[in-house]
C-alpha cells in the first residue's frame, strides 16, 4: 500500500493549503500530509483485522 503523495497529487494539493505564516514557522506540509495518510491507513488496518 502506497501512503505518499504522488508529485501529480501534491501539485493539486499544493495550491489549496494556506500559505502564509501566522507567527508559528511552518513544517513541511507534504511531510504532514503523508503522516496523516499513513496514519489513517494504518487505523484502518487495524480497524479491519479487530472485526475478523
């Protein structure tokens, strides 16, 4: 299973997140992205072998 973005779907999602900073310094925000997806895929692996 595939968890990070491709550069075609970060080059959509790009233009979609905010970018100016508001006092706190950014973080990598397609590292971010990448966490989250990971994350819920790997939630929903677990969630999928609970209810075996």
């Amino acid at each position: 299973m595939r968890y990070e973005l491709s550069d075609y779907e970060w080059t959509a999602i790009k233009p979609m997140l905010p970018n100016k900073s508001r006092g706190v310094r950014r973080v990598n925000d397609r590292r971010v992205l990448n966490g989250i997806f990971w994350s819920e895929a790997r939630l929903s692996s677990i969630s999928r072998h609970a209810k075996r």
